[in-house]
C-alpha cells in the first residue's frame, strides 16, 4: 500500500478499503470509480484532494482515504 496506510483494512471498523481507479471528477467533491471487478461508484474526494481520471485511491465507507502509488498497485 502507501505509507499512510499499512493494509487494506480499516484500522478503526475492519473493513476493507477498497482500491479503485478514478475515471472523472466534478466540481461536487464527488468521483466517478470502478473497482478491480468492474463496479462503478462515486467517491468523495476531500481527504485526497484534486483527482484525475486514472488516478488510483483506496476508498471505504464511499469515501477515498488515500492514493495509491504504482507500487500499491502491483503489490
């Protein structure tokens, strides 16, 4: 994952955080993702900022936590 966060649960509830890819965003604070399966869902943004469409995030709850760097992603 990245350094702000250690695996892909919840440190809080335990659920898992889910890594998406951002597909677009608006002016709503909302994104537009698809998870590794192909589910679409929108995201809020506040915690990670600005977003760009191919941009990958873990999201939990509906919301984005943190980015994920290249090497979250092949990990």
């Amino acid at each position: 994952m990245s350094e702000t966060c250690g695996d892909t649960h919840c440190i809080t509830c335990s659920d898992e955080g889910i890594p998406m890819r951002v597909l677009g965003s608006g002016s709503d604070g909302l994104a537009s993702c698809v998870d590794g399966d192909g589910r679409w869902t929108r995201v809020a943004i506040d915690l990670v900022g600005p977003v760009e469409p191919g941009d990958h995030v873990l999201a939990h709850a509906g919301v984005a936590l943190v980015r994920l760097d290249e090497e979250a992603l092949v990990a």
